[in-house]
C-alpha cells in the first residue's frame, strides 16, 4: 500500500527545493526520516501554526503557473497535515475537494459595466479542476504527475474549461480582460466608483448570478 504521508512529505520537498525554501526542505527530510524511523508525525505538526510557520510559506508567482502551483502546494499540505494528525484519507478528500463557485471581478457603480480579468479566470478553473485531479492522480498513485504544472495547464480538461467559462462571460455580457490590473476608471463611461464584485458560477457553469454580498449597483 502507498505511504501517502511520505509521498507527500516528499512532494513538499521538491516543491520547496524548486523554490529555494531550503530550510523548509530540510525540516521535511527531517519529518521523513522520523516517519521512517519510528512513524513519528509530532515534528511535522510543529511546522503549522504562528507566525513565519509552514502555513506562511507562498509558493508560485501571480502568473498563471504560479496559480497552479501554489494551490498544489497548499493542497499537498492539507494532505500531509491530515494524515500527521490521524485523519481519514476521505474525510482530509472532501475537505479538499469543496471546490468553490466564486469569480471575482470588477462593476462599475455607476454604469453597472462588469469585467473579469484573466487571471480571475484562471483562479476559478484551477479552483474548480484541480481538487479533484489531485484526488484521482493520488488514488492511481500517480501523484508527481500533478507537479508538471506545465502539462496540466495545457490539457484539454483545462483549456475546455476556460474556454466554457468564457463563453458563460461573454453571454453575460461581462468584460473579460486580458491583462491582470487594478481597475481604476470605468472603461464605458470613466466613472471612478469602481468596485471589486463577486458572482457565483453555477448549474454546471451554464448560470452566472450575483453573489449577495456586493455593493449596490446604480444602473440607470
Ligand atoms: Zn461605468
């Protein structure tokens, strides 16, 4: 039977590794060889909690890669958390799959022009595909598979997807933007009562509706 706890102590090491997070890398190898030694996980669990911890730890810049792998990072950390604390694979599973149907966005106050940037996007996709690809590739013992971040990011699962979630967009008539900035002025009529603005994404992504937690709209 799989280890799945030194599987993913050894997941977060190259992960670390990769990321010249050297002296998290050698706490892992530590928690390794305690596992091995005498199936000791109290090391591990030392890692979490205050301020500089484990939990700390940002993986992945604010591309669309580093989106991926930050959340397979944060994932693998649920699991190995999980698993050194005596849960039960499936119950530390549905925590990890309760993917989420939040997009957020940008709406103008005043207009009521809406726009969704790329990477808003990408978060939702990855979000809604990834938990459950971690789960399979864990059960098929294919787990390091996840970590070609590359791979994944280009397969047809992903690109569907996206593709479908714009589509959902462009039939709400919201704005979806190429670029990834701050928005300052209303690109319809330049107002500055710009707001940031969620929707929920739901029916298997064929609705989009507002979440109810926005600011008011003064459509005219
Ligand atoms: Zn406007």
């Amino acid at each position: 039977m799989t280890d799945y706890y030194k599987l993913s102590l050894e997941l977060l090491r190259t992960i670390l590794l990769e990321n010249q997070y050297n002296f998290w890398a050698n706490w892992m190898t530590e928690d390794i060889e305690n596992w091995e030694k005498n199936q000791n996980t109290e090391h591990h669990l030392r890692a979490y909690g205050g301020m500089g911890s484990f939990n700390d730890v940002v993986i992945g810049n604010q591309d669309s890669e580093g989106l991926w792998q930050g959340r397979i990072f944060g994932m693998l950390q649920s699991l190995a958390y999980g698993l050194a604390s005596g849960n039960a694979l499936e119950d530390i599973f549905s925590r990890i799959n309760s993917a989420s149907t939040q997009i957020s966005g940008w709406r103008c106050q005043d207009c009521g022009a809406a726009r969704i940037n790329a990477i808003d996007i990408e978060r939702f996709v990855c979000a809604n595909i990834l938990p459950q690809l971690f789960i399979n590739h864990l059960k098929d013992n294919k787990l390091a598979k996840v970590l070609d971040t590359n791979k994944l990011l280009s397969s047809e699962e992903v690109s569907n997807k996206k593709a479908t979630i714009e589509q959902l967009l462009r039939r709400a008539s919201i704005e979806i933007a190429s670029d990834n900035n701050w928005l300052w002025t209303c690109p319809k009529c330049g107002s500055s009562k710009v707001c940031s603005y969620r929707w929920e994404i739901i029916n298997n992504e064929t609705t989009i509706i507002e979440s109810d937690d926005n600011l008011e709209i003064n459509k005219p």
